[in-house]
C-alpha cells in the first residue's frame, strides 16, 4: 500500500477501520472499568474512577507525544525520498528514547506518590482509599501504557495499522472479561478492575512487539545524530497531541472541584460518567486524525497536495458523522448512560438528563477541533496545532469552568465545553482553510 500512488478512499478507509478499532477497545478499557465498579461500588466507585482519570490522561499523553510527534517526521522524511530510510529511524530512536524516559519519570511519580496525586486530582474522604485501591496493581504496568501508545503511532506510519489494531483488541478483550473476573468472581473489587487492566495493557504490548520480527517492519533502532535536537522537534511536533489528553486531566480536575464545590457528589458521579462519554468521542476524533495523519504527512513530504485535499475531505465527512451520533445520541437518551455505568439512585436519574444534554452539545464540534490538531501536525504547523489544544483544553475551557458557575448559577457549568468547543472552531475553520490553500507542490519542501 503506496501512500504516494495508490486510490485514496481504500487506504484512508482501511486506516480509518484499524484507527477506529484501537480507539474504540482504548475508550472500552475504561468504560468497563467504570461499568463494573459502578455495579460493584455503586456511586462512590463511579466518583473515585473520575478521579483517577488524570492519571491515564498523563501516561497516554506522553505516548502520544513521542508516538505522533515521531511517526509525523518520519513519515515525511519518508515522503520526501526513498534514501531518507536511516534518517527517519533516527527520529524513531529517539522517540523510544525520550518514551523510556518519560515512562520512568511517571513511574517513580506514581509508585511513591500516588496518595499526593490522587488528592490533587480530587479525591477527598472515602474516594481517596477507593482511588488507591484501584490504582495499586497498575504501579507495576505503568511504562506498557505510555509504551503502547507510542508504538501504536510508530506502526500505523510502518504500513501496519491492523496489527495496532489486533494488539489493542486482544488487551480489550481480556480486559472486558478480565473485569468480570475480577471484580466480582474473585470479589476483588476496585483492585481487580485495576488488575485487569494492567494484565491487558501487557498482553497489547507483546502483540505490537511482534512487528519487529515481521516482513512489514522497516523501524530500526539506529545511532541518532543530534538526539537533543532530535527529541525537541519531536516534542515541539507532538505536543498538541499531547496536550489534548493532559487537558483532559485538567479538566477532569477543575470540574470535579467545582461541581464538589457548587453542586455535590451526585453531580460528580453524572460527570464521571460523562468523562467516559467525552472520552470515546474524543478517541473517535482520534481515529480520524490517526486516519489521515500517514498519508497526510506522507503526501506533505512529496508535495502532493492534490491527495492531501482529498484526504482532509474524507476525513472532515468522517468528523461530520461521529459529531452528529453522539450528540443526537445524548439527547435522545440521556438516562441510557448512568444505567452503563452504574446502578443509579433516584436523584442520579432525576439530574442526569439536563447535565447530559447540556454538556453533550459540545460534541458537535469536538471531533473537528481535535482532528484539526493531527492536520495542522501533518502539514507542518505546529503552531495552530498548539493554539487549539491549549485554548480548549486549558485557557478557555478553564475560564469558563471558573467564571460560569459565579456569574450564571451553578448549573451553567455544564455549558463551559460547549462554549469552548465553538470558540475554538471559529480558530479553526480559517486556518484549516488559509493552510490547505497555501499547500506547497512537489519539489518546494526541498527548496
């Protein structure tokens, strides 16, 4: 499959497909985890999991940040010629360099201070034992999460988006009934959703590892030139991306102290459902952008930027659709969400359909704003990639969250997303229309 010179809609389509595969089993790890020690637990479960949600919005945000920082440079290196093989496996080098770095650093953090991390993320009284709990068999998995992300990225850019895919979906699977197991047939409770999940993350490592030996593999771990330098253009590169999900944890943590603050623990445990929710349109806004990103960054190296125009407009119908299934969905059925993820209590039902409805208007524009980060990434423009992932995961959003509650009554929190969602598309729109515009042809890269 030549990215350069084959049909466009079957490769996107098959990428999209693998894409869709891993981010759907990534979104299933924690909505089983919730579903289950929502039924296990009740409400206080469902609280202490939204808690933990920075946690793996941290670890997968560095994965992702070596992983699509790196695969975006290969990748284009790749598309400006056949002889810059060794050249982009030195980027390859040092994202799994900068990855086992940064795996370490999580590491220590989170085996030594777990109890100081999870008070900051929110975890106050009875959730903080919970918290704890569940945590305490991941310590042991932690670099596999952050390594798998990476690699993930990596192989989809190697031409083998499906074994990605496999891998994530063998983890899934055992996760899903590893949950079941674990919870309530061993009556582990919070520590076996904890259990089975790392057990997954493991299993989806040694699965991607098998690319190495395989006839598809063209990484290689190579001596790179300049490392520093190297690392830095991946960073500055993938950054957008990774901020995406450290803004989840960031928001994840001004939300649960401000609805503790303005509206109670019931309210939080809606919105940990809601964090799930968010959490699997984003990660079908990410199959999209990882969709396109190969080809994309693949035909900006050859200057093609007839292909790289087709690519973007499969993949803006393909945003078009997510967007319109979930906020349909979560208007349509509001109540069919805390039903998943735990047994709800009467006043749970009774408040769950006006937060629902009101946060999920966000969804209509969420899929776009995040594919966008991944173009502005594959076209090379690392800047407005960094504008939106940081207006909307941090400036905007938080400015909201603060000011909403005080100026508007406490229930208007909900509306902080929505508002930041279409601020940040106005952004958008005109400079995704100024960049594919003003794409380069074939040669100018060079020049």
């Amino acid at each position: 499959m030549n990215f350069l010179t084959d049909n466009i809609k079957p490769i996107y389509c098959k990428y999209l497909a693998a894409a869709f595969g891993s981010a759907l089993i990534t979104s299933i790890y924690g909505i089983v985890d919730m579903a289950m020690v929502g039924n296990y637990q009740g409400p206080e479960g469902t609280a202490s999991l939204a808690v933990v949600m920075p946690v793996w919005n941290i670890i997968y945000s560095l994965g992702l940040l070596m992983g699509i920082g790196g695969s975006v440079l290969l990748s284009t290196l790749r598309g400006e010629s056949r002889d810059n093989l060794r050249r982009s496996n030195e980027y390859f080098t040092a994202a799994v360099i900068g990855a086992v770095v940064l795996a370490l650093l999580v590491w220590v953090g989170l085996v030594f201070f777990d109890k100081q991390l999870l008070t900051l993320f929110g975890a106050k009284d009875n959730l903080l034992p919970l918290a704890r709990r569940y945590v305490l068999p991941v310590k042991f998995v932690v670099p596999l999460f952050l390594f798998n992300q990476m690699l993930a990225a990596f192989l989809r850019n190697d031409g083998n988006p499906g074994l990605a895919t496999k891998a994530v979906l063998i983890g899934g699977i055992f996760n899903v009934f590893g949950d079941y197991f674990c919870v309530f047939t061993l009556d582990w409770g919070l520590f076996g959703a904890g259990f089975a999940t790392a057990a997954g993350s493991a299993l989806s490592f040694l699965v991607m590892m098998t690319h190495f030996i395989s006839k598809k593999n063209t990484l290689a771990i190579v001596k790179p030139v300049k490392l520093a330098g190297k690392l830095r253009e991946i960073t500055v590169t993938g950054f957008s991306t990774f901020f995406i999900d450290v803004a989840m944890g960031i928001l994840t943590v001004l939300f649960n102290r401000q609805i503790l603050k303005y509206l109670g623990a019931d309210a939080l445990s809606v919105y940990g459902v809601m964090i799930n929710i968010s959490g699997f349109v984003q990660c079908c806004a990410y199959s999209v952008g990882q969709a396109a990103q190969p080809i994309i960054s693949t035909n900006f190296g050859a200057g093609q930027s007839g292909r790289i125009r087709e690519t973007l407009r499969y993949a803006l119908r393909t945003t078009a659709l997510f967007a319109l299934f979930w906020t349909a969905l979560s208007l349509a059925a509001p109540n069919f969400y805390p039903r998943i993820f735990m047994t709800p209590t009467e006043e749970i039902l009774r408040i769950a359909p006006d937060i629902i409805r009101r946060y999920s208007i966000s969804f209509l524009l969420l899929p776009l704003n995040i594919f966008s980060t991944y173009y502005f990434q594959a076209v090379m423009k690392p800047a407005a990639s960094f504008v939106v992932s940081v207006s909307r995961g941090a400036v905007i959003s938080g400015m909201f969250i603060f000011l909403l509650p005080v100026l508007a009554g406490a229930d208007s929190i909900w509306f902080a997303m929505p508002i930041t969602e279409l601020l940040v598309a106005v952004y958008v729109i005109y400079k995704m229309d100024r960049y594919t515009k003003n794409l380069p042809t074939e040669g100018s890269l060079a020049k």
